[in-house]
C-alpha cells in the first residue's frame, strides 16, 4: 500500500517540500498519486533514511544521487567511497577525543579547571 506525500513526511521528519526538492533532483520517485497528493512506496522511507546518514556524512546531494544510481563496476566512485570512509574515520576519532575531554571535565575537581594538567592533555589531543 503506497504512502501519501503527508505520512511520508511525517514518518521522516522531512517536511513535503524537502520530498519534493529530492524528487526533483532524481533521489526518489513517487510511484502514483492518490487523489492531488504525491503516493510512495513505503521503500522509500529506507531510501530516505539512507539519504539523511550521506548528509550526515558529509556527501552532497549530486554525490548521493551517484551513489544511489552507481553500479558494481563503478571504480571512480568506489574510490571516492573510500576517501569518505577515511574523512568519517577521521571525524570519530576526532569526536573520541572530544568525548574524552569532556568526561574528564565532569568529574575534575582543578581549581580553575582550564589548568587541569590532564584536561589540557585531553584539549590537545582532541585538538589534532
């Protein structure tokens, strides 16, 4: 059973006019109408939520669209996959150290704890 363009936006948080920017642009397809409304497939919702975790890492929406019509024999793009994977490596580790800054500074009791020795070992690292 298809999904009017509302339920669609509701189920992921996009709002119509985001659905039907991304139409536009190749990413989805309605597969119908139902009455003056947009219907979808309900797969739609997993192509979309594939979309909202490209955007989340970084890709643009000309990449995604490549992506999401590429095929095995695609080494260009498998290439530029793998330079992604390098870049969102890059972002958790950055993120890790952040995170381990962070937890220090909530139990630190250094008064002032900016010259927590500790803390700015962490700040440094999460720096790189």
């Amino acid at each position: 059973m298809e999904l009017d363009i509302g339920e669609v936006a509701r189920r992921s948080g996009l709002a119509p006019s985001a659905l039907r920017f991304y139409e536009r642009k190749g990413l989805i397809a309605a597969g119908g109408r139902n009455g003056l409304r947009r219907a979808y497939d309900p797969g739609v919702l997993d192509r979309l939520a594939l979309i909202a975790c490209a955007r989340d890492a970084g890709f643009t929406l000309a990449e995604i669209a490549r992506f999401l019509s590429a095929r095995p024999g695609d080494e260009v793009l498998r290439a530029h996959l793998a330079a992604k994977e390098r870049e969102v490596d890059a972002r958790v580790e950055q993120l890790t150290r952040l995170r381990d800054s962070l937890r220090h500074a909530a139990v630190c009791d250094h008064d002032p704890l900016v010259e927590c020795p500790e803390f700015k070992q962490a700040v440094r690292r999460a720096a790189r």
